[in-house]
C-alpha cells in the first residue's frame, strides 16, 4: 500500500503587512512547517511528501526544507486549487492513499498517522480525524447578537490529516470548476459521493490560527520532550536445595546447590523484573506470569525479563540503570559477577557501566544466614520519554 502526503501551507496567514506567514515562524526553535514535514518524512509508511506553498514564499521554503526530501509545488488562489496542485504534482506515480494535512498543524502524532492509514486502507474509503464539540454552540449576528441555540449532537470538529484512496479523489479534483472552494477534502469527497468517516482526533493536533497558538504549541512540545527520572524496586526470595546448578540473572552456577520455585527459579530476575513493572505500575511478576500456572514451569526467566521490557517500551519508558544486590552465604557470588553483567547486559541492551551486580552474607544471621534460601533485591532507574 503506498502512501503519500500532501501538505498545504499555501496561505499567507496574518494579513498585516510584512509578517512572516506562521507557517513559517518556529515554535522551540524549529519552524512550525518543517516541524510538521519531519512528522511525515519520519512516518515509516509515507513514501512521498509534496508539499504545496505560496507563490513568493519559494525562499522562506527553501531555506526550512533544505536537504529533506519533499517535492514543492506553488499552490492556487484558494486550498481547494492549492491541493489540486498538489495532487496533479502526485498523478505521474500515483500512490494508493493519499494524506492531506494542513502545515499550520504541526503537533499532529505518528500514532494518529498510523491509525488513519490503517482505517483508511481497510474499509476504503475517506477517514478524517474528528473531536466532540465541547463548547455549546450559538448562531450570532454581526454584533454579537445570539439568534440561534444549537445542539452539539452528532457535531463534530474535523482535523486533518484527512486519508483517501488517491484515485477516487483525484477524479473528484478534477471534476471541480475551476472557482470551487472547499473548506477541506472531505468536503470535495462527499461532493463526489465518496463516503466519508471519523476517528478520534487529538486535541494537540490544532491548528496554528490565533495568536498565542504558536506559545500553546510550544509549551505542549516542553512538556512531551520532558524526561521524568523513575526508579523500581524489586525483592525476591527462593529456597537452596541440593542439586547440581542454580540459574541467577541467567547465568548458570554449577556446584551443589540449586534454587526452587517458579520457572527456572532465578530470584534475580525475577527481582529485576518486578523492579522494571514497578517503574510502569504494571503490577507484579505473579500477575503476568502466574505460578499456578503450568506453562511457566521450568521457563527459562529471561521470557518474563524480555516481557517487561516491551512494556517498558509500549509507555516509552527506557531502562538506564540496574543495581541488584546478592543476599546469601554460598555460592560465592564474586566469582560469577562479571558473566552476570554481561548477561544482563545483553538481555537489556544496557551498558556495562550501567549495571551493578553486588552480593553480601547477612553474618550467619536468619533464613539467608542459615543457607535456607537467597534473597535479590533489585533497584532500577528508567528514563520515562513524555
Ligand atoms: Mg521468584
């Protein structure tokens, strides 16, 4: 399924005398159009960019698109000509689907990307994204008389960008008098009978109108890029029996002893593990992993390791650091440390300098004292991405 993206940022917004076009003024140093061509160039499913500008403004363009890969085009009078433009710039190598999306909104997300696409492609058909009007709604006149009471049911407020198979739209374009001027594409689509759906929306996805939009999308872009510092604590316990091996933080410990319990029984892991769900508030290894349950039994721990760190990834949190600490009196731990960090390590894919392993007896005192059981603790810290 090939995708492409048209983005119009044809207008010339404010139109007081000699200011830049808020397309092309920067919010957190980066300017609002190249801020929404990075967005799609990024997206793994767009193949191509045409981006659609106004006469006059090649300069502006070229100097925020420089070395990116994004075809431009001069738009028309009016959006409708100017995404016109751009769609005969895509007709020579047509892509299934098209995207077409306003340069004033640059804070649209990969995800809602995504999530498009995917509507788009399965029921074929046009899909835009749209928010429940929350404010009531009044019909005014000139001086701000209220004439009109009107309902917000099954009202809704559409962004874009808006999603439709290439061909069908292109027709409807085409079709067009040369005067049409339409508020968006959904609009031109329905015109030419095409059906038209929503999905939800997000409200970051605005667009760059008034003044202060450009301080509102700054402070939502400071917020997202924050990195919160969270650290997770994880504690585990198994009991020694005689055997032949243990497994702890994967790493196998030939000798006398071995450990009991859940899958292979390796409280590091299990530690680290508890201490990687913590940091998310996905509750605890048992709640995943149940013991009761037979498949687990004998499974090597690094499945549960591995599971907590794709959640870890789902809520864009990353492990930075691991400090375990070893409580027993044999094996000696010492020893094994090396080949347990580079386990962790590649397990985790942290650096070594990034993990600690370290091991202490309790003096001959309690169950570890007595050599009943051994005890991890784990400490981690992960970097949560906004
Ligand atoms: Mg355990």
């Amino acid at each position: 399924m090939k995708c492409a993206v048209i983005i119009v940022g044809a207008g010339h917004g404010a139109r007081h005398g000699g200011e830049i076009p808020k397309q092309y003024q920067s919010i957190d140093g980066v300017p609002v159009f190249r801020k929404t061509l990075d967005t799609f160039l990024e997206h793994p499913d767009i193949e191509d960019v045409v981006a659609v500008i106004a006469k006059g403004a090649e300069p502006f363009f070229s100097v925020i698109a420089s070395g990116l890969r994004v075809q431009s085009v001069i738009g028309g009078d009016n959006r409708t000509a100017s995404v016109l433009a751009g769609m005969q710039a895509l007709a020579k190598t047509p892509p299934d689907l098209v995207l077409i999306h306003d340069a004033a909104r640059p804070l649209v997300s990969k995800g809602l990307i995504s999530r498009l696409i995917t509507a788009a492609s399965k029921n074929n058909q046009a899909i835009a994204p749209g928010l429940p009007v929350a404010d009531a709604l009044k019909r005014v006149g000139v001086s701000g008389e209220v004439s009109e009471d009107m309902s917000r049911e099954k009202l809704a407020q559409v962004q874009t960008p808006q999603v439709f198979p290439f061909k069908v739209l292109f027709s409807a374009y085409t079709n067009l008098s040369a005067t049409a001027d339409f508020a968006d594409d959904l609009a031109v689509a329905r015109s030419a009978g095409m059906a038209c759906s929503l999905i939800e929306g997000e409200p970051d996805n605005f667009k760059i109108t008034r003044p202060g939009d450009l301080q509102r999308a700054e402070r939502i872009i400071q917020t997202k890029t924050q990195i919160t510092f969270v650290s997770g604590s994880g504690f585990d316990v198994h009991r020694l029996i005689s055997g032949d091996q243990m497994i702890l933080c994967g790493v196998p410990i030939m000798g006398n002893l071995a450990l009991q319990g859940h899958s292979d029984a390796d409280a590091a892991l299990h530690a680290l593990t508890d201490a990687m769900l913590g940091t998310i508030g996905a509750g605890d290894i048992g709640s995943h992993f149940p013991p009761s349950d037979e498949q687990w039994k004998g499974v090597s721990s690094t499945v549960f390791l591995e599971h907590a760190l794709v959640l870890l990834q789902k809520s864009e949190a990353r492990l930075v650091h691991i400090d375990l600490t070893i409580i027993c009196e044999r094996p000696k731990i010492t020893p094994h440390r090396e080949a347990m960090r580079l386990r962790l390590a590649s397990l985790t894919g942290l650096a070594l300098s990034h993990i600690s392993v370290k091991a202490t007896t309790t003096e001959g005192l309690g169950f570890t004292g007595r050599g009943e059981g051994l005890a991890v603790m784990a400490n981690i810290t992960v970097a949560l991405l906004n």
